[in-house]
C-alpha cells in the first residue's frame, strides 16, 4: 500500500508532544512491512541544522494565493521519504508553534498537502494527525481513489474556528460552526487515537472537549491503537547515555545509574533514598499541581528524593524551583529539554510520577518501565492500557496507580510505593523485572494500523509473510 502520513511534527526532527514520536517512529516500521510509506510536513526553518536537504524543490505548487515548494529528502537513519513543504511562514521561523497566525499557516499547510496529493503524488491513504491536517479529509473525501485515517493525538487542542476559516480559500459553507479537529472526524473513513481507554473517554463530557456528542455518534468507525516506543533506540542494554548498560536479568547493575544521577544533579550519594522523578511538560494536564500540594509533605514523611525534568508554565517552572530551594541535596529541577539525561533519569531513578489529569496515551511512562523506573500513575486514558496496578502481596502488576485526582491519592500512592521500596526489596525487583519484560514495541500497533488500511482499501486484512517478518524483528527488541 501507499501511505502519506501528513504532521505537523516527526521526531527527532520536530517535537512537542506524543504526535511527534508517532510519526517519527511508526511509518519506518511499516516501510519494514513492505509499504510504501512516506511523510509530509512543514519545512521549519531549524530543520537543515538537523538534516541534510537539497537546494532545488522536487515540485513547486500554489494555493491560497500563495506560491509553495517541495523538498524531498530521506527521514534520518531510515529509508523513508521525507517531504517538506516549504514557504516562508515555516521556513522563516525557527519554532513550530509561534504566533497568533497558527490556523492560517496550518490550514495553509494542509492545502499544500492536498495539492502534493492530487497533483504529485497519490497514495492509497492519507493519513492525518491532529488538527493541523484536518481539512484533508474534508477535501480529500470526494476522491474515489484514496481513503483518509485521521488520529486524535490529543483533543484538547482543536485547531482554528469558522471565524477565520471563512478567510481561507476551499471552506465550504458546512463548515460554519466546526474547527478543524471537528471536520476531519467527519469526513474521514476512519479516526482512531492513540489508546483504547482514551477512545472511551472522549465519548463523555468529562473528556469531550465539547465534542463527545459527535464523537459518540461517528464512534462506529473509530477505534483506539495504543502508541508504541523505538525499542530499539531505548535499550538499557545498549544505550549509549546512560553509566552502566544493564537489562532485566542484570538488573542489579542499574544501582551504578542511580549513584551517577546523584552525582550528576547534585543529590546527595545515598543509593538506599527512594528516587523520586518526572520528565514532563509543566502544563496542567499533567497533574503538575497534585506534585506541587504534596511534595513537600512526602518529603518530610520521607527520606525520599526527587528529580524533574521540563519546561512549561512559568508559574509551575517557578514553584518547582522553589522546592529545589527548600530541599537542597534533595529535590533537583531541570528545566529544560535533554533527551540524554531523561534517559539517565529513567535508568537511574526508581520511581516515575505521572498523575495526569488526563492521558491520550502518554510514552513516557512506557519508556520508564523500559528502563526498570517504576510508574506511579492516575487511572485515565491510555494510563489504564499500559500501567497495571502492583500490590506488595501479589506477583503481579506494573506500577502504582490511584483513581481520582486528588493530591491525597496521589500522596497515598507515593506512600505505598516508598514502602514497597523500603521494606521488600525482593518483590520492588520482581516489579522492576515486570516492568522491564512489557513489549511497548510499534509491533502490535502498526499490524492494527495496516488493518485498518487494508480494511478501507476492500483488501484481506490477514498480515502478509513480509509484515510478519517486521513484526517479529521489532518484536525481538523489546524481548
């Protein structure tokens, strides 16, 4: 099959959230399966820092009044085609999201997408992602011989309203009233999201974002897929960032991680204190506010330590700043973006917050357990699909997970995993040893994917020998 996947972001070349590891991650391992996948996205202007791009466009088009070019490369260290929509209103820039004139350089984009589409090249399905791309299915939808899949990464963030889309060239009058998350829900063949529990929730008004009704009604073709992680590249057993290389059989050896995490942030040597830890972003959706009303609790109840890695709000920048004042030796805070030293902290640390207000899916938490950090976690969105609650009597579960989303539960929580630290040392190994053997591989999840391809395309959904090979072979990594 011929897949373009359309994004505003692809990791490691552009990242904000989760949709960038998709998109950065999933088409490579489907190319392995024998697809034709390639990926569209917008060429910003801090992308030739970060790869090799050539000087003359492969096809220059226009729309919107507007002159654009297309440069194709390959994506780094893969045999994906890359193609990037360039103009000034990205290439000028050197953020992704900047600005009051979001909406109309995103919708833009999608534009220049549709007419790569129609006019350079067609595949079989167009894939979106977010609302950045969401006026694709709706011009795309009246085209016979391609089918649409659109991804909710995170609904919270629906992209521009009539109000401006009034302006923009190709909006028919049934837009009036609908952004452009709404439109594509519509008109594409199919929509998932990034997991099941989350594909559940949004139908409510909890978690709707004001869409649950149309949700629920178009829920027919919409499923859940939850996301995977580069199991390849997050390998404790090769991982070039970390001190010590260590797997869940050596798993003793990860005790060196956490004396270098110490050192490193200026904690103090104690290889016995409970490690505490976040990578995060600092935004509210996050639970960042339920760390901030019980830390400083937990930590005079406890000898524990804490480390978080981020950058978001100022107000809660600032307020974790603070604690590291009040908790010298203690408390360490990192606000910035170091992809090394997130992984130092997961190899090193030995538990990981993430008490979310609500979680499409979330990969941090998976790449955490890949590295033996175990998660402490509330019950919501794809939290519940990956993270299995562990009490010190049973030999089962993954982590540490509490209901609703209240600073005590939070608090009860981090309570029961220091003791489970403290006082069975045998079973916490046991525990980090299940988290450590969980395949978080792209395996299952892109078979799911080119299910559904193959569903919209009338063509046999059983997986070919060639996509079963791949699957195996990213399989054996998270083995």
């Amino acid at each position: 099959m011929k897949i373009l996947f359309v994004a505003a972001e692809a990791a490691p070349l552009a990242k904000v959230g989760g949709m960038g590891d998709v998109v950065g991650s999933l088409p490579a391992v489907l190319r392995k399966m024998g697809h034709d996948v390639r990926v569209f996205m917008p060429y910003y202007g801090f992308l030739p820092d970060k790869l090799a791009v050539p000087k003359k466009p492969v096809w220059q088009g226009d729309t919107m009044f507007q002159e654009f070019s297309i440069y194709e490369t390959l994506f780094p260290n893969t045999d994906v085609p890359l193609y990037l929509f360039g103009h000034p209103v990205f290439s000028d820039r050197l953020d992704i999201y900047y600005g009051d004139d979001e909406d109309w350089r995103f919708t833009f984009f999608a534009n220049g997408a549709a007419e790569f589409v129609w006019n350079y090249w067609q595949p079989d399905v167009v894939h979106c992602h977010d609302w950045h791309s969401g006026m694709l299915p709706v011009w795309l939808h009246t085209t016979q011989t391609l089918k649409t899949v659109f991804t909710i990464h995170n609904l919270a963030y629906q992209g521009p309203w009539r109000w401006r889309l009034n302006e923009i060239a190709w909006c028919p009058d049934y837009m009036e009233g609908h952004n452009t998350l709404a439109a594509a829900v519509q008109f594409a063949d199919w929509v998932t999201t990034v997991s099941p529990t989350y594909a559940q929730q949004i139908q409510t008004p909890a978690y709707g974002e004001t869409l649950d009704g149309l949700l629920s009604f178009i829920s027919g073709k919409m499923s859940g897929i939850l996301n995977g992680i580069d199991v390849e590249s997050y390998n404790p057993e090769t991982d070039l960032y970390i001190t010590e290389n260590f797997s869940k059989d050596t798993i003793a050896q990860r005790r060196v991680n956490k004396l270098a995490l110490q050192e490193e942030l200026g904690l103090q040597s104690n290889p016995q204190a409970f490690l505490a830890s976040s990578v995060t972003r600092l935004v509210e959706q996050k639970g960042v506010d339920l760390i901030l009303q019980i830390m400083d609790r937990f930590l005079s109840y406890t000898d524990a330590q804490f480390v978080l890695l981020g950058t978001g709000d100022r107000y809660y920048e600032t307020q974790m700043w603070e604690m590291s004042a009040r908790f010298p030796g203690r408390v360490s805070v990192q606000l910035l973006h170091n992809d090394g030293l997130a992984r130092r902290i997961y190899s090193g640390a030995d538990a990981f917050l993430m008490p979310s207000r609500f979680e499409p899916c979330g990969i941090a938490q998976l790449l955490a357990m890949r590295y033996g950090c175990i998660p402490i976690v509330r019950r919501t969105g794809g939290l519940v699909d990956t993270v299995k609650h562990h009490a010190p009597i049973d030999a089962a579960g993954t982590g540490y997970c509490f209901d609703r989303y209240e600073p005590l539960d939070l608090f009860t929580a981090m309570v029961r995993a220091w003791e489970g630290y403290i006082n069975y040392p045998d079973k916490w190994l046991a525990l980090q040893q299940r988290a450590m053997a969980q395949n978080f591989s792209w395996s299952k999840s892109a078979a799911e994917y080119t299910r559904i391809y193959k569903r919209l395309l009338g063509l046999p959904e059983t997986l070919s020998a060639q996509e079963q090979a791949a699957i195996d072979a990213d399989t054996k990594w998270a083995a």
